[in-house]
C-alpha cells in the first residue's frame, strides 16, 4: 500500500501492522503459495480505529 498516511494519527500503529502484513501476504499470493486473506484480523481491527476516528470527528453519524 506504500507510504500512505493513516487517516487518524490515533491508528497509524494498526496501519502499519496491516500494510506489513499485506505485502508480505501479496509476495506469497503472486507466487501462487497463499489465496486465503492472512491479514482479515488485522485490516478489521484498522477499520474499526479509523471508522471510531470518523465518529469522533463529526464526519459519519454515531
């Protein structure tokens, strides 16, 4: 995913722990050793920080 910031500075730790999770999940699917998503727990617990950090901030509805 590169060097894209987080939305929130409060999830940049989630970000990051799902961007490495992500490429290194990537090498092995262009290689034909993984299909299965082994990053699902990680980008859920990144989405539920941003989408909180969304509320908080008045920009989506409680």
């Amino acid at each position: 995913m590169g060097n894209v910031p987080s939305f929130a500075s409060e999830c940049v730790l989630k970000k990051d722990a799902y961007d490495a999770c992500f490429n290194q999940w990537y090498d092995k699917f262009l290689k034909g050793e993984s299909i299965e998503n082994e990053c699902q727990t990680l980008w859920y617990a990144y989405k539920l920080c941003v989408d909180a950090q969304l509320v908080k901030k008045n920009i989506i509805p409680a």
